[in-house]
C-alpha cells in the first residue's frame, strides 16, 4: 500500500510508459494524459503540499486556468520507490 492506495483491484484500459530501454516504467492509468503548453503557464514559486515521498520529485509547477501542473521527477520517484520496497 504504497502512498496510501487501496490494494482493491481497479480496471484500467490505458497504460503510461515513461522513458525508454531499461529506464521505462509503465504505469496503468484511466485516461489518456492532456497536453501541457508551458507557454501558457504561469510558473508557482511555492510548489503546494503534496502527499509524503511525492514533493522531492517535484521539479516546478506551473498554474493555467486554475489547474496546477507539476514537473515529475520521475526517476526519482520510483528510485525512492524500489529504495522504500528494498528497505521492508
């Protein structure tokens, strides 16, 4: 139960592949992810509460039309991710 998620199974019809070669993670996901265009962004200085373990794979965040987008760190996150699982 990693980042407080239930183990209940859901079904998902998408699959998010990040990065490439040994480096990919896939990720089974609802929805396909929208496009952001950074230059309509207005870039946030201070990057909001996020769940424990998420905030240090934040790179930037950015708000448009109320909505905040945040830069994931991806290779991080799951590098804390495969370190948390080792650790147990």
């Amino acid at each position: 139960l990693l980042l407080g998620l239930s183990d209940e199974p859901v079904e998902h019809e998408n699959l998010l592949i990040m990065d490439k070669g040994p480096d990919s993670v896939g990720i089974l996901i609802d929805d396909l992810p929208l496009p952001f265009d950074m230059s309509k962004g207005a870039e946030i200085s201070q990057i909001p509460e996020l769940p424990a373990g998420l905030s240090n794979c934040i790179s930037d965040a950015y708000t448009v039309d109320d909505v905040i987008w945040l830069g994931f760190k991806h290779k991080d996150f799951f590098h804390s991710v495969m370190d948390s699982v080792a650790s147990n």
